[in-house]
C-alpha cells in the first residue's frame, strides 16, 4: 500500500501542467485572432475610403460638380488614414479620358491603391 503514496501528486501536477499549455495556447490563438481582425477592419476601411473617393471623382468629371474629396489624413473607426487623389487626362487607344486614381495609408503603413477610368 506504501508504493502509492504519492501518486496523486503526481496525477495532479501533470494536470496542471497540461491546463496551463492548453491555457496558453487559446491565449496565443485569441490574440491572434484580435490582431486579425484588426488588419481586416483597416484593409475594409482602406477599400471604403477609396472607392468613395472614386465615385465623388467620378461624379465630378461626369457632372461637373465640384471635387468633395477630402485630400491628406481622413480619420475613420478611430484610425487616421492619409488620402491621395490624383486626376490626370490621357488617351486610351485614341480616345480621351480622364484617369483617376486614389490611395490610402494607414499609419502602420498598409497601402490600399485603385484606379478607373472616366470617359470625357
């Protein structure tokens, strides 16, 4: 009876030990997951920014209206985001359009880029 003393110690440490590097490893895989997500919400906020910015550009050419894009930094969900726009005319296969096209920055440094083009 002697020879099991002690053994549920030892039942008990290893079950601690396997809690803790179960525990550690949703921990790792929860913080991943947020910093995930978090690229994901800056690369959709990058694609709203810019395709907004290509339809006001486009409403502008199309309709004459007056340019409502806001150029340089443009906060969203709390991030800041640098916007730039660029218009310039050139020919297509001999036919005259306008080229716009739009970037976005965010401060970590991911780059969203899109650009179309708009018949004269």
């Amino acid at each position: 009876m002697k020879t099991h003393r002690g053994f549920l110690m030892v039942w008990a440490l290893a079950g601690i030990t396997v809690i803790l590097i179960l525990a550690g490893s949703v921990a790792l895989t929860l913080s991943q997951a947020m910093r995930r997500e978090v690229r994901m919400e800056i690369a959709t906020d990058e694609a709203l920014i810019v395709q907004e910015a290509l339809e006001q550009g486009k409403a502008a050419v199309r309709f004459g209206t007056p340019l409502s894009i806001s150029k340089g930094d443009v906060v969203r969900n709390g991030r800041t985001y640098r916007v730039d726009f660029h218009q310039e005319e050139t020919a297509v296969e001999g036919a005259a359009v306008i080229r716009l096209s739009c970037e976005v920055t965010h401060e970590s440094g991911e780059t969203y880029r899109a650009e179309t083009l708009v018949d004269r």
